[in-house]
C-alpha cells in the first residue's frame, strides 16, 4: 500500500492511495517477476489548484509521478512487468478512501485508461518503460514470429483481475454444458462441432485437457478482445519476439535492421540450429544478422530493503475501507478528511490500540483513550471513570486502567517491535503445532496451543457466544490464513478461513465484472444502431 499525504492548513491530510501486488523472484512461473497495480484512489483537496508547466493540473503531475517512480523502484528491484486494469469504481462505491466529495467526478473507462496512458508515455520518454501493450495482444494472439502456444497457463493470475474471475466462470459454464451434453445424448455431435472450429483456429493438439484449454482461451479471447485497451501491459524488460518471456538475464540478441526484434539466449540457440531460409526474418529469402547485447542491472533477488510496517488494517484493500466504514473515517468534506487522515495515522503507529472505540459497559458511553478500566479476563468489558468510580459496576474480575496517551505513545516504538516478533513467533508455533504428534514435545508452548486446538472441538459457547479462548484461536487463525500460501496447509480451518476470504474477495470482483460487461454491451448496442 502507497500512501500520499499533504499538509493542508496545518493538518496532515490523505489524498491519494494505491494496492499493488508483488510477484518477486521466489515465485512460481508465470507471476514470477510481475506487479499488478490492483487498486488507484484518490480524492480532490491537492493544492495548489493550478496547471503544471506541462499543461495538465498540477496534481494529476504528482499522481503520475509518483507511478513512474514506483514502476521506476520495480524495475531498478528486478521486476519485469507490470499490469493495470484500467476499471473505474462502480457508482456509489469507493475503492480505498471512503465516501469521495460529491463533486468529485467518477471518470469514465476510457478517460481513466487515457490517464494511465498518459503516463506511461512519459516513463517510456524517461526509459523506464520498454514497450506497452494489452493483455489480448500479448497473450491471445500470435503475431508475427512469435512462437508461444496460446494457452491459460502463460497468463500471469492476479487476486482481483478480471480474466482469472471470467475464465472460472467460463470453466463452469463449459462443464455445465457438458454435463447437458451428457444428459441429451447429443454429446458426439456438438463435440465434432467444437473440435472442428478449434482445428480451423489453428490448434492441433485437441486431447482433453488441451481441447478445454483452447476452448476456454477461445471463449476468453472474445470476451477480452472488445475492451482490450483497458488491460494494459507494461514491459520494464524486453521481451522475446518468438516465446514473449520478458528477458532478466544472459543475452538478448538484436536485429538492427528490423524493429522492436529481441530474441532471447534459448531461441538464439534454436534458431542456429535452423535452415537459413528458416531463419529471421520468417517472411523473406534473405538473413539479417543478430548482434548479442548484455542484459545488466536486473538484480537476482527482488526483495524490498525497506523495513515493512505491519498493521492489520492496511494489509489488504478491503481491510483499509472497513476500517473506514466502522468509524465513518470519510473524506467527502475537507473537514472530515483531516479527521479520517489522523485517525488512518494513529492506527498506522499505534498497531496494539483498539480498531473501534470502545463504550462502556454500564452506561454505553464512548470511553477517551485511558479514561477507562478495562477486565483482563472477560472479552470486551469496559467502564468508563465516571461509572468506576460510582461504584456502579458489579464485576467478579478485577479492573485494570487504560493506558494514557503518554503511556501508549513511550510504548508504542517497542510495541511495535515486540508485537512482531511475538506474531512471527505465534503464526511458526501454529503451524508446528498442527503437525506436531509428540506427546512430550519440547517446542514451547506447543501443548498450549494443541490445547486451544482440543478446546476449540469441544467448545459450546464458540467465539460467537463470547468465548474468550476460542476468539485468541480464531485471531491466530484468521493471521496465519491471511498470510499462507500453502495449498495442502495443515492447520486446522486454514483452507476454509482462505475460500472464505476468497469468496469475500470474489464476490467484489463479481460485482465489478458484471458492470464491466453490461457497459460493453450497451456500448455493442450503441454502436448497433449508429
């Protein structure tokens, strides 16, 4: 999460954010190396409200600023590409910052992808970007002398993108079909039928998996194709003229008399091994001779060396705008957006205070922050000074006082340092614990939470009814599942706390894709009449 703040009259305020998700590396092939930039929001307070040398409002120049140095810090990290839906908010929905000022215009989808375009011209006059195309182009269609197979399994798959939510659509669809095909008894037919519009799409390979690879590909491609402009594909590092990998390392071999033609070490060689009238270029009797160029400046490791600010709240975008909602933390006055920036602040820095204010249990007041008592034991018991020292609470446990402000503020610094190492510590002794079979391990605290893991079995009051023991499980639960990229995860509900998750997270981008395609299909209708 990238943040900008301004300091307007005095107060620091928020006035710009953005998501991104960072494919290092260390990952599996095809994210490996990839950025997609998820999610873009902003709100109009910048000041001042002028042109820039340029042309353009001064603030949109900062905006575009800081994504040509971010894509700048991704390059100079290794990554090799970039991807931006440009996909504008539904009406009435806000995708960081909540509730905008009404006279804030929501941009329409092709004066967003304009922005965004905009921009990249700029990083590409600045040598930061190499070449810019869409994901249909790149992945859908081969052009030229590309080589790469058409196929689901070279498309990079990002939370929240369009096409991994469209395609697992479609692949239901298909099955359903199937499935109808079956019951009708009219399979044989309608099968030839398919097979025989793929083999005139050019594909040879109609096994199985591969004929639903290609019918799904076919299906995507449609789709895709008409708002194709909006998927925009951003190369840091050249890419390949035959397989389309973007290049990080070894060699890229250059052709001087044709443009824009890169081919990597691996095709280089497989192209020697080739007939010269085989050889580049494909559609003319003559060679053109390639020239090697080293590729330098592209680290192994893309790992970030900035120090990562853990807070529950900002780690994802939906976390953020909850937070947000709870508290009606809003932006849509100047006024409000001071107040919802310095409230975003102190929780940033304040990892270990309550999300939500807390009200007192007698008289259901809001308690200031360490104006109140608190019981250690029983979740979610509160009473304010005036109550305590009234005497009007009857409580069997004894009550502590809330931290002062001071207080908090000379713990925070160590807090934070201690209140990650103790989650690291916590998140490594869950996933020993579920794994562990020893009756006298020696890990400490494994038996404690084998413990919590009996209790949460056996429990009937469960976190719903108030169960403190069960609540610290779900917490360490719902930590751990947030965090886990293990498929075949042994600790216990981790699969269902993440398709949970991702169900909440699908249900989102549902929403997002169903206005996308009614838009294209009024836009069809449009074009239909004219």
């Amino acid at each position: 999460a990238v943040l900008l703040f301004q300091k307007i009259e005095g107060v620091e305020v928020c006035l710009f954010g953005m998501y991104v998700q960072e494919f290092g590396a260390d990952c599996a092939y095809p994210n490996q190396r990839r950025v997609y930039l998820s999610y873009l929001d902003s709100v109009k307070y910048f000041r001042p409200e002028i042109k820039a040398a340029t042309g353009e409002a001064l603030r949109t120049f900062v905006y575009h600023e800081i994504l040509i140095g971010y894509l700048e810090y991704c390059k100079q990290r290794g990554f090799t590409s970039c991807y931006i839906w440009a996909c504008p908010p539904l009406k009435g929905e806000d995708y960081i910052l909540y509730c905008h000022p009404e006279i804030q215009k929501t941009p329409k989808s092709d004066k967003l992808r304009e922005w965004y375009l905009a921009m990249l011209r700029k990083a590409t006059k600045e040598e930061i970007v190499v070449e810019l195309t869409n994901l249909y182009d790149h992945f859908f269609i081969t052009m030229g002398e590309c080589k790469a197979k058409v196929t689901a399994s070279r498309l990079p798959y990002f939370d929240g993108d369009y096409w991994p939510g469209a395609a697992e659509d479609m692949i239901n669809q298909l099955r359903q079909e199937e499935d109808d095909r079956k019951l009708q008894k009219k399979s044989k037919t309608k099968k030839i039928i398919t097979k025989r519009a793929l083999k005139a799409a050019g594909h040879t390979d109609l096994s199985g998996n591969a004929s639903k690879d290609a019918m799904l590909m076919q299906k995507l491609g449609e789709t895709i194709y008409p708002m194709k402009e909006d998927f925009i594909m951003v190369h840091l590092q050249y890419s390949c003229s035959h397989c389309c990998i973007l290049m990080s390392s070894g060699k890229r071999w250059v052709c001087h008399q044709c443009r824009s033609f890169y081919i990597c070490d691996k095709c280089y060689s497989a192209e020697q091994q080739l007939d010269d009238r085989e050889r580049h270029p494909s559609n003319s009797r003559d060679t053109h001779k390639l020239h090697p160029v080293d590729i330098v400046g592209v680290p192994e490791e893309t790992k970030d060396r900035d120090d990562i600010l853990e807070s529950e709240f900002f780690d994802t975008r939906q976390a953020f705008l909850s937070l947000c909602q709870g508290n009606h933390y809003q932006y849509d006055t100047l006024r409000r957006a001071k107040h919802s920036s310095m409230m975003v602040l102190y929780h940033l820095h304040n990892p270990t205070a309550p999300a939500f204010v807390t009200t007192c249990n007698v008289c259901s007041h809001d308690i200031e922050t360490g104006q109140g008592w608190r019981c250690e034991i029983c979740p979610d018991f509160d009473v304010c000074n005036g109550c305590y020292q009234k005497g009007a609470v009857n409580h069997p446990h004894k009550l502590t006082n809330h931290p002062s402000v001071a207080d908090r503020d000379a713990q925070n610094k160590e807090a934070r340092q201690m209140r990650v190492q103790q989650l690291r510590k916590m998140l490594d002794l869950l996933v020993h614990a579920s794994t562990c079979r020893s009756g006298s391990c020696q890990y400490p605290n494994c038996r404690k939470v084998k413990g919590l893991f009996r209790h949460g079995m056996q429990c009937k009051t469960r976190a719903s009814g108030g169960c403190a023991l069960c609540k610290k499980m779900w917490y360490m639960l719902q930590l751990h599942a947030r965090a886990c990229r293990d498929s075949g995860c042994s600790v216990p509900r981790c699969r269902d706390l993440k398709e949970h998750l991702r169900r909440l997270q699908q249900q989102s981008d549902s929403r997002r894709r169903a206005a996308v395609n009614e838009m294209m299909r009024q836009r069809a209708a449009e074009v239909a009449t004219t």
